[in-house]
C-alpha cells in the first residue's frame, strides 16, 4: 500500500475554491484517514472529513480519535 501524508487539497464551497486545506493520510487505494486526538468526536469533525472525500471525489474515509483507552473505540468509518 502506498501511504501519502500532509497532501493538499482545496475545498469548494459554493463558488469559492478555499486552498490552503491538508488530508492527514490518503491509503492507496483510495482512503483518507483524518486524525485527531480529541475528548470527543464532534459532528463538525466528521463533516470535515465529508467534505475531503468530496473534494477528492474519493469515497471511503476513517476519522480516527487516539484519544481513547482502546483505539479500535475511536474509529469511525465514513463513506460518501
């Protein structure tokens, strides 16, 4: 598998094209994975993801939350 780290993307919104955003991870064969380490996994998290796979066109994302006692708690599969 190739892993590629920090790679950047833009986000369109409405008529704007907003750079300057980075995916964590992408996983070939095409899987962002978004990192955090946060007491909780807010839905303002999950839609950030959301809208990486979009802008990607990609469909398969992990939001994954190190912030947990077992790691396999904080996984959470999106997909678009």
């Amino acid at each position: 598998m190739t892993v590629q780290q920090q790679v950047p993307v833009s986000i369109a919104y409405k008529d704007l094209d907003i750079a300057g955003q980075r995916l964590d991870l992408i996983v070939e064969p095409g899987i962002v994975v978004e990192l955090k380490a946060v007491e909780v996994v807010k839905k303002v998290h999950e839609a950030q993801l959301l809208g990486y796979l979009k802008s990607t066109g990609l469909r398969l994302g992990l939001l994954i939350n190190f912030n947990n006692m077992v790691l396999t708690k904080g996984i959470k599969r999106i997909i678009n």
